[in-house]
DNA sequence: CCCACTTATGCTCCTTTTGAGCATTATTAA
DNA sequence: TTAATAATGCTCAAAAGGAGCATAAGTGGG
C-alpha cells in the first residue's frame, strides 16, 4: 500500500493564438501553470477552473482533461506527486506575473509552415542515428529505426502533425531533448526551450490532443473573436496544426460544413479586397453530433 | 490545501469478445476491479499491469488511459477517492473469481445491431421527455432538449454510436440510471444492469473511447485470435461498434488498408463457402503512421 | 486616373473514397 | 439433387478531397 504520501496536481495548458502564433501560458521559470487539487471542489475541472480564475486572471474557456502523469522517474523531490494534465483554450488576453511563450519555441521542429524546419536535418537526424547505431541489439535497433521513420519520415509528404509526444519522446528517449537547466536557461542540444520538470512532456501531450480535435469537433472557434474573416481562421488552424493549408478547398471545408454564418459586415482597410466577417454558428452542436464515422455501416 | 486524505485507486475496464459479445471483467459485487495505486511502480500503466497479472489471472494486452475522476458526489464515504480509469483489451480467457458480463447487459440502448432497441421508444424516450418538460426555465428546456436530440434523435439514421458517455450522463441526470442498488440486485428503471459505484459511467467512457478508436487504430486486433475470418473481424467490430456492417464494403475497407495478409489456411466445416484465415500485419505500424488528416493540405 | 499588388471568392476538373447492391462460387444440411 | 449459407468479385453512382484557373475588389504609389 502506499506508504509514501501523494500529492494531486493540476497542471494546465493554457493555450491562445496571436496572430500566427499559438502560445501557452507559462510562469518566468518554464513551469506550467499548477496547483493543487482542492478536496472542496466538486469535480476536477471545476477546482481547476477556479483556481485558474482566482491565480491568473484567465477565465478559462474550452476545458478538457488530458492526462494523469505519476511516472516516477519524472518527478522531483521525494515526495511522490501525481499530475493530473489539463488542456484550456482561451482568448488571448495581457497577464501579470505568468508569460505567453509561442509553443514552437519549445518545440522549432513542429513548425512547418515555412518548409522544413532546418533543425530536423541539421541537429535531430544526426542525433536520432546515433541513438539507433547505438542500440544494445538488433532488435532493439530496428525498433528505433522504426519509430524514427514513422515520427521523423524520409519523405516529408508523410509527415504526420498530430505525433508530437511520440516525436517529443523519441527526442527524449534519444537524449536530444532532456530537461536539464543551465542556470534557469535552456539548453537541450539547442532543441527548443526547455521547460521545468516533466512539463514540455506536458505541453506536448495537449499539442497533439489539439492538432488531433480541432479535425473533427470545431473547437478552433474558441481561439477566435466574435467576428472573423476566413483567412484569420485558417491562419489559426495553419498555426496550431503546424502546416499551410489549401485556402480555397479549407474554405470550402468550413462553409460546406456550416460552421459559420455571415455577419453582413466586412473588413476595411487592410492590403487586398475585403473580407466578410463570419461567426460561428453555435447551432451545429445541436444539429450535427454525428461528425465523422470511417466505419462502412449498412441498412 | 489538502486537509483531507486523499486516495488514489486505479480502475480498469477489461474488455474482452466472444463471438458477438464484448464483455467486461467485473466482481460478483458489480464492481470493476480496482486496486489501490502503489507507489513503488515506475509508472501509472506499470503499476496497473502488474496488479492485473497478480490478482486476475489476466496478463493485460493493449492499455491506454481514460480518464481520472474525482467527483465529490460520485464517491463514496468520507475519504475522497481519486480514481483513474483504464481501458485494457484482451483475448478472452476463463477467469476465477471475476466474471465476464457482456457489457450491452448494462448498456441496452447501446445495441444496435438487430434494430433499434425497443427500450429507447418505450422507456428512455418517455422518461427524457418528460425530464425536460420539468426544466426549471426555458433556457434549461432548450438546452435539454438539444442534448436529447444529439444523444437519441429522431431519425435513427443520425445515430452516432460514439455518443456512450452523454448518453449515459443524460440518462443519468434524468434520474433513469441511477445507481441505486436494491439488495445487490440491479434497478435503474429497467435501464440495464447497475454496478458499483460510478463504475457504469467508467465503463461508458470506456466504451466511447473504444468504439472511437477502432475507426482510426488497428485495435480490434488486440481481440482477436491470431488467425481469423474477415467475417469474425467484422463480427467482432460490429460487437463493438453496436451496429451492423456492410460486409463487402467492409472487406474492402480492411483489404485496401492492408491491416491483414492471408495466411493460407481456410476454415473447415461450417456452413457455406470456407473462408480464407487472415493474421493482423503488424508491419503497418511501421509504413502508415499517418492514418486520416482531414485538412485540406497544400504543396 | 492608371498600374502594380494583395487578398477574397467563385468555379472547374479530376482522382479517391464511400455507399449500395448484383452476381458467382464453394460448402454443408436435408 | 436441392436448398441454404457464406465468401468473394465486381460494377456503378454519389460524395469528398486535391489542385489550380479566373475574376473581383480593395490599397498604395506614380
């Protein structure tokens, strides 16, 4: 039985868009917004919820459990703590102490919007080969070599966004990306900032839940403003998903799908014609819980 | 802080087929096993694998965490209990003191696969109906009435065999599932077999979970014997799924994905055509990571 | 006012994927 | 031999997805 006492975390990835950029919400020591688990509470996410309203000063909107972490060689000090993951999605607003830090800056080589990033062939393909040269056995070696080719793929056409823990993982597992501070800084091989404790494993975690949901449940809309062009969206979704999408077929996607409705009103005076400004249409929740099924159902 | 004890306890809802039926491990109290969280493991998934193999006789094949609960009304007595579900799929085998209980047993409205079943029109819908004509305002009809729409809508057709936990939440708020338990015996209005605690609602989110993940993850094979028909596949999918399938379509579908490659052998004996054995490729980790993106990409 | 540039928006074409169902084949049971 | 039962092959049409051309409507600078 446990005999060593256990503590309840929460920690929180709290996640807006700015502009192009999705950042998360972190305290100037790298560390994740976090607190303990109140027995007051009545549900898990309600104690989050006002713990984050009473810390930062973010009411958090879109909420959504994670994980549970209590791996024990992850964890600091003695005492055994048991974290339970949270995914918050907000609108971006101005903090006091806590800092909104872009999460490609944890993670350069998620980002490719502009291509490739370089850091992949020029740090992370050298390192992950090394690790494999270095496997015990055989086996051992064809099992990294697989799980490289599937995280990191010769052909980047195969890229697969959504496998940001296995990539984080592999980064770890391969020595690329451990945690080790230097004096509060980062360091990490130059693979990104570093965060404190487990917490980039954290963040990672909420990155591929996110890039995952907003395929099939519209949750990006809880990133925008009331009223938004299309593009504004799009660049949105570009952002978190780490990609550049198709501008005409994603719009196609999203009016096809009646996410949104026209608010009559129009962009004025940026570069380029004038968009029309949409809202998104809370109705879908109501008329289409069925999203997506794969399965050849008959009858 | 935390004045209160807290205990942590790890729930694990072990699914195994038989022929058409999935079926879940509970204890003859209607409860799912449980144990304590030893903090001696390296992690979460360790710790349950090994309490697994020591008190059922059930070496757990694919694991994957669901969801940690702690909801103040849900637990019972004075210590408040964090428990972590886990989903845990295995070949079936003969158990000791745990039995097999086929999970539609506690969800009835979950079948689908002979129709729809008649407890949906003679006991669900009037019981919903009328929970939402005593909402408190209007505003709280609305919403009722929407969620009811989703859960169960009019036209079958909609159905969306995912919907397990709201389905289970809904019919729980509407006071036609609790848990009450009558001298051990099940009650619930009819509604299926009650279990122990919040348990149903663990096995609910289990099954969501399941029924989702076997659309984009090879899981179903987790379940399966190493050879078999496409028609046990698709038996045991539809066993899952709740719902019936078409069988060439289906074929199809497994075929072009290349998950199975034939062994040679065929069936014997039974009635009609025999059929050709099939084994899971376990290859297809290694070649298609990427599974389904639903953004519209470019370049 | 005209031109270059930029973004928005409409549409087409072609390829793949899905949904439905017909037809044929190989066994067992009567 | 016939009926019943499954397995398997194939076709056809509809829907969804990928790529790109063409046009519209602004801004900013001569």
């Amino acid at each position: 039985m446990a005999g060593q006492a256990i503590k309840i975390e929460l920690n929180a990835v709290i996640v807006a868009v700015a502009g192009s950029d999705p950042q998360i919400l972190i305290d100037p020591s790298l560390a994740l917004p976090s607190g303990p688990f109140e027995t007051g509470h009545r549900t898990l996410e309600q104690g989050l919820r006002n713990w984050a309203k009473s810390k930062s000063d973010q009411p958090l909107g879109y909420v959504e459990q994670l994980y549970t972490f209590a791996d024990r060689d992850r964890t600091t000090g003695s005492q055994r703590v048991v974290s339970i993951g949270y995914l918050a999605l907000v609108r971006a607003t101005p903090t006091t102490e806590m800092i909104w830090s872009p999460w490609y800056r944890h993670f350069p080589w998620e980002d490719h919007r502009k291509g490739v990033p370089p850091v992949i062939a020029k740090t992370i393909m050298p390192g992950l080969n090394a690790w494999k040269a270095a496997a015990p056995d055989a086996a051992a070696k064809r099992d990294r070599a697989q799980r490289i080719t599937v995280a990191f793929p010769k052909d980047m056409r195969h890229w697969n966004e959504e496998l940001v823990l296995q990539r984080y993982e592999l980064l770890w597992e391969a020595g690329l990306a451990d945690e080790t501070m230097k004096g509060g800084k980062a360091k990490s091989a130059g693979l990104g900032v570093a965060m404190a404790h487990d917490h980039r494993r954290i963040v990672a975690t909420a990155m591929a839940r996110l890039r995952a949901k907003i395929k099939y449940r519209p949750v990006v809309f809880e990133l925008m403003p009331d009223a938004f062009t299309l593009l504004q969206l799009q660049t949105t979704v570009e952002a978190l998903a780490g990609l550049r999408l198709h501008k005409q077929n994603f719009r196609r996607l999203i009016e096809g799908q009646g996410l949104v409705e026209e608010t009559g009103a129009m962009t004025t005076g940026a570069a380029g014609r004038p968009a029309q400004l949409f809202a998104f249409r809370r109705e879908v929740f109501a008329e289409r819980a069925a999203i997506g099924t794969k399965l050849p159902r008959s009858s």
